[in-house]
C-alpha cells in the first residue's frame, strides 16, 4: 500500500510572470525543507486550466492551497516572504528553531 505525502499543495499561478516564478520557488524551497521525501506540490497555471481553478473557487492568483498537513489552508497573494508564509502554513522556520536553541 502506498502512502500518502505528509505535504499536500496545490499552487494556482497566472502564467510565468515574476509573482508566479517567486511562489513555485518559494513553495519548492518549503517542500526540500519540510517535507524532504513526502512533498505533493501540484502547480496550475490557471490560464491553461482555467477550469481546475473554478473547481477549487480560486479567484486571485498566486493561491496555494495546503491540503495536507490538515487542517486545509488557503493563501492569497505574495508568497515571497518565506517566514511569513511558513508562519501561515503553521510550519517552523529555521530562524525560531534558531532562536530557541540559542536561549
């Protein structure tokens, strides 16, 4: 039996524009280091799919959408700062594990 990724997302960019290159980097740094061998990151690009982003309701892009680890997670907007969006997505960043050590 084959289980399922501990990190499930799904990542709705608007073609290759700078906002879209900075999201897919950003998510793809956060599944290297979260989720080394258990990461499903799916990117739609909604202007060729534009129907998988009216199934999930995605209005604005870049949206991710976490669907594992639970509990679901939808984000709007900027991904490009990294400990912003670990701090959404309820994941430690390595500057708090840094800080904690310290103390």
């Amino acid at each position: 039996m084959e289980e399922k990724p501990e990190g499930v997302f799904t990542l709705f960019v608007a073609g290759g524009s700078s906002r879209s290159r900075t999201a897919i980097a950003s998510l793809r740094q956060i599944c290297a280091e979260h989720f080394p061998n258990d990461c499903d990151l799916t990117i739609v690009d909604v202007l060729k799919e534009p129907e998988l982003a009216e199934e999930k309701n995605v209005l604005a892009t870049p949206t991710l959408i976490r669907e594992k680890p639970l509990p679901s997670v939808r984000l709007i907007g900027d991904l490009s700062d990294k400990v912003r969006l670990l701090a959404y997505l309820n994941l430690p960043s390595h500057q708090a594990s840094e800080a904690k050590s310290q103390s």
